[in-house]
C-alpha cells in the first residue's frame, strides 16, 4: 500500500491560447518573448489564429475538462478545489498560483495537459510551477506535478475511442483495409535522446492500435519548428501519407495521440496542410477526435490522483515502464545545441504557434 498524503487542490496546467483577435498578438508576445523570430513568419502565424476568429480551441477544451474533473473529484475527495494556469495565455500559472496563496491552498497536485516525456511537456511544466511559486512569494502552496499518464488504460481507452469512432465513418466495406496513422509534435533529435518521448509514444500507439484489433499502424510526426538544418524526429505526417498511398491505401485514420486536445496545431496543421496532402494523394483521411474530456480521461486524472490522495496502486497498461519519478537529468535541455532556443512557433512548413 503507498502511503496517502493530504492535498486540498488540483491545478490543471497547460500552454494557453488566445481567445480574440486582440489576444493574439500579446499571446505570441509571450511565446516567442526573447527569441529572434522574423517579423514576416510571426505575422503569418498570426493569420492562422486570425483566420479562425483570433481563437484556440485549447482554453475551451480545458474548461470543459475541468467542468467534468469537478463532480468526478468532490465525489471522491470532498472539498478539493479546482485550479487552472497557463504558461502562455490567461488564465496565467503565476496569477493562478498567487490566487491559490491567496485562497489557504497549502499543498496541490497539477496535471499538466501533455501525457507524454519530454522536455516542453514535462520538465518545462514543472520549472514552470516552481517560477509561479516563487513569483507567488512566501506562503505559496507546495505544488506536486502528477506523474506521466501515457500508459494509463484511461487515457488509452480515450485515445482508442476517438479512433473507433473515425473508423466508424469510413464505409464498413473498406473499414478492415483503412490504415492507421498516429500522430505526435516532432521535437528536436537532440532533445529526444534525452527524454522517452519517442519510445512512449510507440508504447502508447501499440496499445490504442491492440485495442481496436489493429496490427499495422505507423507513426507520424507533425509542427516542426526552427532551422530545416536542425534535425527534428521523423518521418513527417506527409510522408507517411505518401508512403500509405503507395501501399494502395484507399482511407486513412489519423489518430493525435501526442495531443491531449483540439488546438490549433492539430486543427491547421492535420485538418488543413494534411487534409490537403491526402486529397492530393487520392486517400480519404478520417482524423480522430483528441482525448478532451472524454470520460475516460476524467476516470484516468481521479485515479491518477487518488494514487496520491488515497493511495491507491498505479494503473498502467501491460508493459509500461516505471514513469511514477523523475531521475534528475531526466528530459534536461541540452546546453549548446539549438534545441534549448529554437522557438516552438516557428515552422519550416506549418507557420503558427503550437497550444500545447
């Protein structure tokens, strides 16, 4: 049995999105503050949000998830509060963690809103914290990050839904032929050979594929970002495409399952450059929903927390590795490489600004 502990909020933490055409250009103020970014590629990532009414989906999509964490924890832990902060856009970490001091919040655990190893999506996010509280001041709460949850069956099951129900819509005679793409945010080769991004997500991608009694499947990668002389994880969503097409591929299922909601990488750089791709190549491509807030994944968040609060046994899917700590170099920014300053708005083929 682990040893409970007492907490009295949850905070949920994620990337944070402009929600009007006004916000747009302060939020990649934000995003890109000290990084030399040229003046024609901000403005066209701008044009992406600008062109969908100055807004990200990512921000809805967390209160919704937070809408559905609320009955789902006060029926399990009675009385803990509900949180959320942004690294990049309202409501900002640092002004949550200040109004949690404020509130008597004494000790937290935050879910941060990406499932899977790695620099930006998990020891980014606790830096993160750890400046909130120290802008926050004396009396700030003590905050614990949860631990990785790509191999939790919640979130498995959350992803293998979305999936099912995309493959639902291909013709039941071509469904057993359709081709499984997933898909993640490519990050830099050096950052990936310090972090198990890469081989979470095959885990991960393996077990969704099981569960929809699939064998063949391939994984993608999508939103690069800085110098095309940096190599970043491949290969490409458009060359897997490519390559399934040539396999005589008549339908593809495309299944982000690097992303834990729709925002606006998902919904340019799959639903438009993608979408594009596949009609170019002849393949009907079915892109499945994220996670959101998919019961599944609210199932998954409690018992993530009731590991903590209740101590209950970690769930895990057969196979996974032991992701409940972090070694201490764990997913470290490589010093001397591009990888510690190549902004993540700037794309060598989908110019915009990632939410997540």
């Amino acid at each position: 049995m682990i040893m409970a502990l007492a907490y009295d909020a949850f905070l949920l933490v994620s990337f944070g999105g402009p929600e009007r055409p006004e916000d747009v250009e302060p939020f990649l103020d934000n995003v890109l503050r000290g990084r030399p970014v040229p003046r024609e590629r901000r403005e066209e990532v701008a044009r992406h949000y600008l062109d969908r009414g100055g807004k990200s989906p990512i921000n809805e999509q967390n209160r919704a998830l937070l809408s559905a964490l609320e009955p789902a924890l006060s029926a399990r832990f009675p009385g803990m509060r509900l949180y959320w902060g942004n690294r990049n856009w309202h409501p900002m970490l640092a002004d949550t963690v200040r109004r949690m001091r404020q509130d008597g919040v004494r000790r937290a655990l935050a879910l941060a809103t990406s499932a899977f190893g790695s620099y930006s999506g998990c020891r980014q996010y606790r830096e993160d914290i750890e400046a909130a509280r120290e802008t926050a001041g004396d009396g700030a709460p003590e905050i614990e990050k949860l631990r990785l949850f790509y191999s939790h069956p919640g979130f498995v099951a959350a992803v293998a839904a979305g999936a099912r129900q995309a493959l639902e819509r291909i013709p039941a005679g071509r469904r057993a032929a359709a081709g499984l793409l997933f898909t993640a945010h490519s990050i830099p080769l050096a950052m990936a050979a310090v972090s198990p991004y890469e081989a979470q997500l095959r885990l991960a991608a393996g077990w969704v594929a099981t569960a929809l009694g699939r064998e063949d499947w391939r994984l993608g990668y999508q939103s690069r970002s800085g110098s095309p002389r940096q190599p970043w994880l491949e290969p490409d969503v458009a060359a897997q495409l490519a390559r399934m097409a040539g396999e005589g591929r008549r339908d593809v299922v495309v299944v982000p399952i690097g992303f834990l909601s729709d925002h606006m990488e998902v919904v340019h750089d799959l639903d438009v450059e993608a979408r594009e791709e596949a009609e170019r190549l002849g393949v009907n491509m079915e892109r499945a929903a994220t996670p959101g807030s998919r019961p599944e994944l609210v199932a998954a968040i409690v018992s993530l927390v009731a590991e903590r609060m209740a101590g209950e046994a970690p769930q895990a899917m057969p196979g996974a590795r032991d992701d409940k700590s972090c070694k201490g170099d764990c997913c470290r920014v490589v010093t001397g490489t591009a990888a510690t300053e190549t902004p993540p708005a700037v794309r060598t083929r989908t110019s915009h600004a990632p939410d997540g």
